[in-house]
C-alpha cells in the first residue's frame, strides 16, 4: 500500500483514547495512506457509513431498532467510571461506586447525541431518579475540564478516565459496560487499506489486552 485514503469515523471518547495510538502504528506501517477521521455520536456515524461518506466505523453497540444494513465485529467491552476532581472530595467513601450513588450529586453531562450522555441518562432511569446536572452540552475535552474544574462528576470510559489525570471511581458489578464494535457497509467491502487499517486495530487490542 503506497497510496489510498481510509475514512475512519469514531466517537469522541474513542478519539481521545484507542483512535491516536491505532493511527500512530498503522502511519508509520502505511506512510502513503491518506487518514480522514469523522469524530461523531454512534448515530451519526451509523448514518454516514450508510451513505458511502465512511469506509469503517467505531461505533457503540447495539445500534437499537431501524439501523441500516451493516456488519458489525465486537472489539472490546469497556468499563464506564465516574471521575471527579482529585481536589474536591470523592463521590462515596466506598472503593466503588453504585448508581445509586448518582441520585443528587452534581454531573458535568455531554451535549445531546453523545452515547455516554444516552447511557448514563437510562441507567439512572432505570435507578428510579433523574440525574442532576450543574452544567451540560459539551463535548469529552470539555466535560473533563469542567469536573477538574470541580463542577460536578461524570461518567466515562474506563481508557479516557486513565489518560486525565481526574479521580477514578469504578462501578460496583458490570452494570456500567459499553461494547465497541467497527462496521461497515454490508453491501460494500470496504477498501484494502481501510482494511489494513481493521488489522492493526485488532492487533493493537491483542496487545493492549
């Protein structure tokens, strides 16, 4: 592979985490391959790949009722935890944290599309109580300052919450998992080098696991 591009749309928590390292090997392996990455909610990169604009998608899974035709391959399952400013005092006096233990206390929230914000909304639903937001709508980058900046809690993936630097609260059980899965279009193989590049991410999960 000397030449090509390879359209590569992810959500923001997976930019900000597995994405950068995934370019970084298969850049060096494939210098001559032009990367274009859409940063997008699942939905919206569900809706591109159906329209031709993306060769492979990280998205999260399932995909709900009325999703187009695509093939779907699971790659991991990631553990969500709550992080909260290392200056201001932890969310519970426990090891872990329940969901429970959401009712009442400030959240810093994503803006509306966001998987997470989706996730987190139905899993205190779910609890009986609607989550309490001191500021909301902005994108990861975003939401990680505003809890280091002690506006509230929020809860992310297990692989950005290693990266920021913030307190890290693991849920009690399983309860709070995400699977992220890559897909593409099934009437549409997709391209050798965006191909290629589904390798080195699989290899790179191999050697992260």
């Amino acid at each position: 592979l000397r030449r090509g591009r390879v359209r590569l749309g992810a959500p923001p928590s997976l930019c900000a985490s597995l994405v950068p390292d995934v370019l970084r090997a298969y850049h060096a392996r494939y210098p001559g391959i032009e990367l274009f990455i859409d940063e997008g909610g699942s939905r919206d990169l569900v809706r591109d790949l159906a329209a031709g604009a993306l060769d492979l998608a990280l998205i999260i899974t399932p995909l709900g009722v009325g999703a187009p035709a695509l093939t779907t391959t699971e790659l991991l399952h990631e553990d969500l935890v709550v992080v909260s400013s290392p200056s201001a005092p932890p969310p519970v006096r426990r090891a872990r944290i329940r969901i429970e233990d959401l009712r009442g206390l400030p959240m810093a929230m994503f803006r509306r599309g966001y998987d997470l914000r989706e996730m987190t909304i139905a899993a205190c639903r779910a609890a009986g109580f609607e989550p309490s937001f001191t500021v909301e709508g902005g994108e990861m980058d975003a939401v990680l300052g505003f809890v280091r900046a002690g506006l509230g809690v929020a809860v992310v993936p297990g692989m950005v919450a290693a990266r920021s630097g913030l307190r890290v609260t693991p849920f009690e059980g399983d309860r709070m998992r995400r699977t992220v899965a890559v897909a593409h279009r099934k009437d549409t193989p997709p391209p050798r080098a965006a191909r290629e590049l589904w390798g080195v991410l699989l290899e790179h999960l191999g050697e992260a696991g």
